[in-house]
C-alpha cells in the first residue's frame, strides 16, 4: 500500500489544475494504473461510491469495498471495464453500463467511458462515469410492462399469464425471486399459484409466511390489502423467522403487492438480493403491472364467458334442428368435424377452425323453416320445392345474424352454396366473393351428404365424393380447400357413424 501511496502522490497533479471544474460537474472522473489502482479522481466520482476523495485514492478497482456488476449481476472486474481482449492495452469505450454496490443505498447504474492515456511508457487508463440510474430503471420497468401486456392480451390461460408474469421479473438483470400466493384455508399459509427464480425458499422446511403467524410483508399485505416494501430485509422490524429464512437465501429487500387474479385475494412478492431495490416509482409501476394482469384475467374470463354463451346458442339451435330433422343435425355436426379438419390441413389457428367448426355445426339451420314433409320426402321434389329448399340459406343467415352469433357462422349459412364459376346460390357468387370459410364448408357439405343416404337414395360412397369434388376443384370448388380435403382422408379422417 506504501508503494501505491507513493505513486499516487506523484500523479496527483494530473488532474488537480482542473480540479474546481471536475468537482463541480455531475460527471465523475478516475484516473487508474494498469493494474487498477486509482490515482486521482474527483469529488462526484467519491460521492457515488459513499467515500472522501483521500479514501479512494490508492485503492484498486477491485479490492472489495464495493460490489461492480454487469447488467445481469454477474461481477465487473477491472479487466472488463478496460476490454482489453488480448490487446497490448485499453482501447477507448464510450457508455459501458455498470452497477455499483456500497452496501448502503440502492445499486447505482454507472454509464462509463474509457479514455487510454501513455505517458512516458506507463500506460494509465481515465474513466468517467454518469449516473444513469434513474433513466435504466424506468427502461427496464417499460420493458417488463411491454413483455407482460404483450402475453397476458395473448394469452388465454390464466395461470399461463401469471406464471409469465413472474419469469419475466425473474429475467436476467432483474429480480432474484418472483412469487404469486393466496390466502391459505382459514386465512393461514399461503398457497402459491406461480413462481419463478430462487423457488427454493419457497419450499425449504415449508412456507413460514403464514398469514396468522407474526409480522411479515406477505402476511400484512393478504391482512390488509395494501403494499409493503422492505428496503432492507436485516434492519426491519420483522417475524424473527422470516428473517432468518431470507437471510440464508441472501435476499436483501422485497416488495408485496396487493394481487385479485380473477377476484381472489393473493399477493405478488418480489424478492431481490440488493438494498433499496424497490423505490417509489418501481414499486408504483409493480402495482401498475399487477393491475393490467388483473385486467387481462377479467378478459380471459370475459371471452371464455362468451365462448360458452357462444357453445349455449348453438347447442339450443342444433337441439332444436335434432327435435325437427334428426338428418339435419347429424349431417351439420359431421360437416363441422371434416370443416375443421380441413383448416387444420391448411394451417389455419385455432381460432378460426374453431368457427368454422361451430359454422358448419349450423350451416343448415335455415333448414328449420322448410316444411319437413319436403325435406323429408324421399321422392324428386317439383320446381316450385327445390327453389323454396334453396331459401334455407338466407332464413340461415336471418337466423343466425338474429342470434348476433360472431363473423362468419351467418355468411357461412348464407355462402356455403356458391361455386366458384358462379353456378351457385343464392346470390351466384364468384371466385373470392365467397369467403374461405364458406369454401370450406362447400367442400365439406358436398362430401358428406354424398357419403351417407339421403332421403331420397342411398348413399354413394366415399371414392364418388371425392371424386366429385376433385372434379370441380378449380371451376365449382377452391382447389386448395379441394386438396386439403384430399389429404385429410388420405390421413385417415372418417366420418362418425350416423
């Protein structure tokens, strides 16, 4: 230590002419040896590391007196801050962003410039460091609400979005432990629904964050409904064994947010190995977070309302179809299920297959208005009869456009028998006129009533149907539904019995 006081006393000049303007800027200044000592710096740079400039100088980059890490809290040493990667020396560097640790205080974001200096063949690096703290930390708590809205509007599994939830606060550079409880049976214990990172301290000798055992983050935010922050887990007020326990896994603070996924009361806890993680605005913006996943719950639940309300309709009007014409709703059903094999062969989601489903499930409800002694006569029907069964269509779509079922159940019953070259009805629709659903269930309407007997004769057999519509593909049917519908049998695919 003698000799680096001594060579730090005959350095000092270096920056001491410009002293009174380095001690009055915002920027700190450190000038270190190649083997990172430090050999003169100024007021601000002391400041930031909680030290008297006398109390810096002589020291090395990395002699413990303070913590340096990266962006993912792994350690900083001195050889990264020069970069020299086998280079004779330092080359410059502009905003390397490093963490600085003093153990009192929160962790500090340093944006750092190299600047090499060669002097008389000594080779000194100068460093400067802007703080940078507050302009990371709403950064990276932006991108945590980018990442979670993002899932949790795309999301329709409700335990999916609140595990999400934790991993992304768990990411690298973030936080150490992530968790999500509801209250326990009788309001005691915790029962947890999600987790991610250090889970271990979820699990060691059980869960001590019983709701009616002492004073703990956790048990008074499910008591009381309000967060709570604990800037330093060792120096609070806290239930002795809760603090013993998060001693052992080396968390320093935490953050309890009040949580109702889906009305239930829980709680978010944040658990970080650092002091003063959690100032005002993270733990606002943590709150601000847990509300949109709340929001997104109540969507989902929303929706699912709604697909059931959806499954409600179209059970009653199949139930009605079945009452009337129990040829009718065996036929629509088996269409549904070809319909939907059909969009999977052609890589539609899940969303639309599922419609096309439910559409062909009532392409035929319209049905329901033609008196059933003509559906049901097993002779040839006059002129007159054929034109009042095309009519099925529209009172379809009339039906189904009543019952204010979603796009495109309504079009597919009015659609599904147009032909591409116009031949078809009731409006001769042409080419892309007609929707791709619609030229699904075409495909899939003729195949099926071809298989299987109809009133008037028997059926015909699975080689004639796709036969017919392989012969039409490209005039009266799309020739990619045509080909999908081929592969799908080809895979297998068989009609239910009837």
């Amino acid at each position: 230590m003698v000799d680096a006081e001594l060579r730090v006393d005959a350095q000092r000049p270096a920056l001491a002419h410009i002293a009174h303007v380095l001690d009055a800027t915002t920027i700190g200044f450190i000038r270190f040896d190649e083997a990172g000592v430090i050999l003169d710096c100024n007021q601000t740079v002391a400041s930031m590391a909680g030290l008297a400039v006398s109390e810096l100088l002589g020291r090395n980059f990395d002699d413990g007196a303070w913590r340096t890490v990266h962006h993912d809290g792994s350690l900083f040493p001195f050889s990264d801050l020069l970069d020299a990667k086998g280079r004779s020396w330092a080359t410059a560097r502009a905003e390397v962003i490093m963490g600085l640790d003093t153990g009192v205080g929160a962790r500090r974001w340093l944006s750092v410039a190299i600047f090499p200096v060669t002097e008389a063949e000594r080779h000194d690096v100068i460093a400067t460091f802007a703080d940078v703290t507050d302009k990371l930390l709403r950064e990276r708590l932006l991108e945590i609400v980018s990442e979670v809205n993002r899932f949790a509007m795309e999301s329709t599994d409700e335990h999916e979005a609140l595990q999400h939830l934790c991993d992304v606060l768990v990411a690298p550079g973030r936080h150490a432990l992530a968790w999500i409880g509801t209250a326990g049976e009788g309001g005691c214990g915790v029962d947890i629904v999600a987790a991610a990172g250090a889970t271990a301290y979820l699990h060691e000798g059980g869960l001590a964050d019983c709701a009616s055992e002492g004073w703990s983050p956790i048990a008074m935010t499910l008591r009381t409904g309000g967060a709570q922050v604990i800037h330093d887990v060792q120096r609070e007020n806290l239930f002795t064994r809760w603090r013993e326990r998060a001693r052992r896994f080396g968390f320093e603070s935490v953050a309890t947010i009040p949580f109702s996924p889906g009305g239930r009361r829980a709680v978010l806890a944040i658990f970080d190995r650092h002091v003063f993680a959690f100032d005002d605005h993270t733990s606002s913006m943590l709150e601000v977070i847990a509300r949109e996943v709340e929001f997104s719950i109540e969507h989902m639940r929303s929706i699912a309302h709604l697909a059931a309300s959806l499954d409600g309709t179209l059970a009653a009007l199949s139930s009605i179809t079945e009452i009337r014409d129990p040829y009718t709703a065996g036929h629509q059903n088996r269409v549904g299920d070809l319909g939907a094999a059909i969009c999977d062969a052609l890589g539609l989601d899940g969303a639309m297959t599922r419609l096309i489903r439910q559409a062909g499930e009532v392409h035929d409800v319209g049905k329901t208005v033609i008196p059933i002694e003509i559906l049901t006569r097993p002779g040839v029907l006059s002129a007159l009869e054929i034109e009042m069964v095309k009519t099925h269509c529209v009172r379809g779509a009339e039906i189904l456009t009543q019952a204010c079922l979603p796009w495109p159940l309504a079009e597919v019953a009015h659609a599904h028998h147009e032909r591409l070259d116009g031949s078809g009805y009731p409006r001769a629709l042409v080419g892309e006129e007609i929707i791709l659903p619609a030229r699904i269930i075409a495909v899939a309407d003729v195949v099926e009533a071809m298989v299987h007997r109809r009133p008037y004769r028997e059926g015909l057999g699975l080689e004639a149907a796709l036969g017919a519509v392989r012969g039409g593909a490209g005039t009266r049917f799309d020739p990619d539904v045509v080909e999908a519908c081929l592969r799908v049998f080809d895979r297998g695919f068989r009609f239910d019995a009837p």
